[in-house]
C-alpha cells in the first residue's frame, strides 16, 4: 500500500457537487492507493502510521492532538510513467481488491480512535486542500 500524507490546515472532497468528507481542523489527508498483492496486515500497519505520524506542530501526531483524517482512495499512485507519455495503471490494483483494504484503513483508524472523514471509491472526486507548511510525505507499508 501505498500512501501520500498532507499535513492540512483544512481539507474536502466534493462529488457531484456535494461535498462527501471535510476536516476543517488541522489534520491529515491521505492519499491511499492499493496494489495487487497488498494485504490487511498493511491496511492495518498503513493505519497505524498515520495516526501516529507526527507531523503535525510540535511534532505531534493525530493520536496525541486527536486531529482529524481525511482519507481518499487514489488508484493514480501506482501509476507507471516510465514508458511514453501515457500512464499505465497495470500496478493498480482492481476496485473490488482496493475497495476493501482502503475501507480496512478507514476501519483500524476508527478503531483507534481517529475522527475519520472519507471521499467515495471510485467516483470523480474534487478535493480541495490547504497544504499546512508545506509539509507531504510518501509511506509505503
């Protein structure tokens, strides 16, 4: 799994023109894409990084300040453009294989006591930020 971490002033994601999630706290957004073979385990460890990630002011994690999370399922971060001017996303894996372990990340992070807000698997999603430092970090479990 793989995830790119925004530490954010405020964060939302619209579809359709309403918006579906939103923190407007200090928090994190994060970026969460699956690959073919990655598991629960890693949903769970990927889980447990970002709420105690600390990157937040005075080097604070979301676990010790409870800030918010938005998490937002994005297929893009295993695209390959190594070849040409065209993405190819064979890295990615499928919906009903990512789908559920962006879904174990959201869970374990609830589990842990997070304010989790989310966007909508799948769908044509506008998320609009404020990128608090700027501070964006790239995690790999």
């Amino acid at each position: 799994m793989r995830a790119v971490v925004q530490r954010v002033s405020r964060a939302s994601v619209t579809v359709d023109g309403a918006v579906v999630g939103a923190i407007e706290e200090p928090g994190l957004l994060a970026l969460v894409g699956v690959t073919h073979g990655d598991t629960p385990e890693q949903a769970r460890r990927l889980a447990g990084k970002l709420w105690g990630l600390r990157i937040l002011d005075g080097e604070k994690s979301c676990s010790d300040v409870a800030a918010p999370l938005l998490v937002i399922s994005q297929f893009t971060l295993y695209g390959d453009t190594r070849k040409g001017r065209r993405p190819s996303w064979i890295e990615a894996a499928p919906g009903p294989v990512a789908e559920p372990l962006v879904e174990a990340v959201v869970a374990e992070l609830r589990g842990l006591g997070a304010q989790v807000q989310t966007g909508v698997f799948g769908a044509d999603m506008k998320v609009a930020l404020v990128n608090d430092g700027p501070i964006t970090l790239v995690l790999e479990v």
